[in-house]
C-alpha cells in the first residue's frame, strides 16, 4: 500500500477508501450516454451509498455531476452547510412540518400530499423563495406518487399557491433490475409519455420530466428524459447481474459499443491488531461454531457488524492480506472478527487486511459478499457505518484528503480489474 495514504490513516482501525478517479471514470462514461442536454443527477442518500455523503457529492460535482440526489430533508442540509451549491432534489419523503427546512435548504422536492404543498409555498413565501417541486406519478411500482387524474388534481391545485412552482415530473420503475424481460418498465415508461401528453393538454409545461436509474440510464436512451437520476453505478457497481447481461445483449446486437467500463469506488480496509497461536481442537469465536482441525495461527481484526461487517459472513468470507485470501473463523462479533493466517508466517499487528476491494492480483468485489450473505451489492456498501473514517484517494497519492461521516458539523458480473486505487 502506497506509504502516503498509510501515513494518512496512521491512527485509523479501519476506513474506507473513495476513488476520485474511478469517480471521474464512471461521470465520463454517463456523459457520454446521455449527452450534453441531459442533466446528469446523482444520488447521493444514505451517505452516499454508503460510501460518504459530503466527499462522494463534492468528487460527483468536480467530475461534471449536474444534480445531487437525496432522501431526506436533513441530507440536503448537510451537503448545504458543507458549501454545496449545486441542485439539489430529495426524491424522498418530505413532511409537512420539515417544509421550512426544505426551503432553507434550498431544495426541490418531490410531491404527491396537498397538505404539503401548502406548507411548502407558506415555507417559500416566508423565505423569498418559490420552491419547485417534482410531481411523482404512480405507473406501477406503488410506492410514492399518485394516479395520473389525481396528480392533474394536484397539479392545478400547485398552481394556484404562491411559493411554490411545478418543475417537474418524474416516476420510477418496479422492475428493470431484476429481469432482462422488460415490458413492465417499457409499460411503465409509455404511462409516463401518456401523463406527458395529458398535463400539456391540460396547459402545463412542465420543464422537466424524468424517470431513468442506473438501468434504464444505461440500457435505454428513451428513459433519459430531461435528467437521469444515476445510483449504485455511479459508484461504479452494476445494479444486477441481468442489467450487466442485457447490456451486453443490447449494444452486441446493436454494435453501439457502449459496454461500460464501470470501476468500483470504494474499499474497505482494516488493521491486524492481534496474531495468536490457536493448537488443534480450539474453538474460536462465539458459539464455538468454528473448531480448529490443526494448529493455527489467527489474526484478530477490530471490524463487526456494527461497523458494518454483516454476521452472515461468519466462517464463510474471507479478507485479503499480502494479496492473499484469509478465511474467516467463526462467528462476526460486533465489533472484531478473526480470520486465518497460518500462511502468513510473517504477519505482524499493523498489518492491513481488506475486506472489500483489491489487493495485488485479487480482489473481494461487493458482489461476491452479496452472495455470501444472499442479498444485493447495495447493502454491502450502503450498511458500512458512516463511523468508518473515508479518504479520498487522488490521482497524484501524495495528498489524499480524509473527510469523515462527522466532519461536519454535526458475483462479479464483468471482469473488474483491480481498484482504481492500488492501481493507479
């Protein structure tokens, strides 16, 4: 590991890494997707996917995002407090009593309850502001948004309150990620251009209309509307395995050549504050699930579930030290777990071990403990406790800058080369 980046973490236990060129990367490669007329909105909820909020929006906006994406009031306030200028849109739940911090916060909102757009155009009106806010149609995934008479309904309602001002409208899609059989979401779409067609007949023009995530940002041109709200693979991890396939089916057939090169933004990286001598016939861990069948030599790493290390990895994973694979033993505490190195002889405490990303010729993907705990690569990142420090590694190494969840105030599908950050 490059000794300017370990001096930089030289008191941490553990952290994770965030790649500014893999960032740069992945944004080059939505440019060049959606084109120059298209906003390219970004999420960044759930700190970032997991991944820090205020260092993974500031590296998004520097690598040519348009829009920030959040979920909730507070995030935009963070990302506001930090410095951040840019748009901003919280694509999730806004109430009536948080509409005055809404306001100062600046953002757009997304809308569906007249009770709050009242609230919203009082909050717009009393800070000088009018508010734009994003009607969410219902097409088929029943979560937010509303029926397309009742969002007319609301519609006509908005435009008749001071403080507020109709900007877009948007929906979202059930099933694009799951399937590589897609009708749903083209059924999904073609409800979208109808309520299009309906609101201008109804006399609203509405500036913005848009509906793409990762997926359809990537598969489908038609999806991309005025903006796309881009996720998981901003951070350079596929959405699913069959959205990886029907890219590859799409634009093979079509000869279009757009099979992104997404590079992984984050890895996870930890200390070895403990080797020991286990003799055959020991337990280790709680539950005495794992029982050694020679001697061995263990090595205690100060990583849980807590700080997000899930317990279903127990005696399943494996971590990377010396770009060797080191096996879990027994059960994830919350807040250690041991792994195997009698094949390290040479392992000493300070030594790091990844859990996820590269190290030398092999690599632990978030796609491979996704399948060990049988989930979605989205929870592995997005469960990393904010409490694990982030640094931002640059291209150059020699100033990598440390931004921390608190600094403010308050299976492989493709082929994935190793990290931006040991590579470069």
């Amino acid at each position: 590991m490059n000794p300017a980046l370990l001096q930089s973490i030289q008191h941490e236990s553990s952290w994770c890494e965030i790649s500014a060129p893999a960032i740069g990367n992945n944004m080059e490669i939505f440019r060049r997707r959606i084109g120059p007329d298209v906003a390219l909105g970004v999420v960044v909820k759930s700190n970032g996917f997991g991944h820090g909020l205020l260092p993974c929006a500031r590296a998004f906006l520097a690598a040519g995002a348009d829009w920030l994406i959040v979920n909730f009031v507070q995030e935009a306030i963070e990302l506001r407090q930090a410095g951040i200028d840019a748009s901003i849109y919280i694509c999730g739940n806004v109430s009536a009593a948080q509409a005055q911090r809404a306001a100062e916060a600046r953002a757009r909102v997304v809308l569906y309850d007249l009770d709050v757009a009242r609230a919203l155009a009082q909050a717009g009106r009393e800070t000088g502001v009018s508010i734009p806010v994003h009607l969410k149609l219902e097409t088929g995934t029943h979560r937010q948004g509303l029926p397309l008479e009742e969002a007319i309904a609301l519609a006509r309602q908005v435009s008749q309150l001071e403080g507020v001002v109709l900007e877009g409208l948007a929906t979202h899609y059930a099933d694009i990620e799951d399937t590589t059989d897609h009708r749903f979401a083209h059924e999904q779409l073609a409800q979208l251009e109808q309520a299009q067609h309906v609101f201008r007949q109804a006399g609203f023009e509405i500036p913005m209309v848009h509906s793409a995530n990762s997926a359809a940002t990537i598969l489908w041109n038609q999806t991309h509307g005025s903006m796309v709200r881009v996720g998981i693979a901003a951070y350079g991890l596929w959405p699913s395995k069959e959205t990886y396939a029907k890219a590859l089916l799409t634009f093979a057939n079509q000869g279009e050549g757009f099979i992104p090169n997404l590079q992984p933004v984050l890895s996870w990286r930890t200390r070895v504050v403990q080797v020991k001598r286990i003799p055959a016939g020991a337990y280790v861990s709680y539950g005495r699930t794992f029982r050694a069948n020679q001697p061995m030599r263990i090595a205690v790493l100060p990583v849980g579930y807590h700080e997000g290390y899930d317990r279903r990895l127990s005696s399943i994973g494996y971590v990377l030290i010396e770009g060797q694979r080191s096996a879990v033993c027994g059960r994830v505490c919350m807040n250690m777990m041991m792994v195997d190195v009698t094949h390290l002889p040479n392992i000493q405490v300070g030594a790091v071990a990844t859990l996820l990303g590269a190290d030398g010729d092999e690599r632990v993907s978030a796609e491979q403990l996704a399948g060990w705990m049988g989930t979605i690569n989205y929870e592995v990142v997005s469960r990393i406790h904010p409490a694990q420090p982030r640094v931002v590694v640059h291209d150059d190494w020699r100033s990598p800058q440390m931004e921390t969840a608190n600094s403010q105030s308050h299976p492989s599908f493709p082929s994935l080369s190793r990290s931006t950050s040991e590579a470069r």
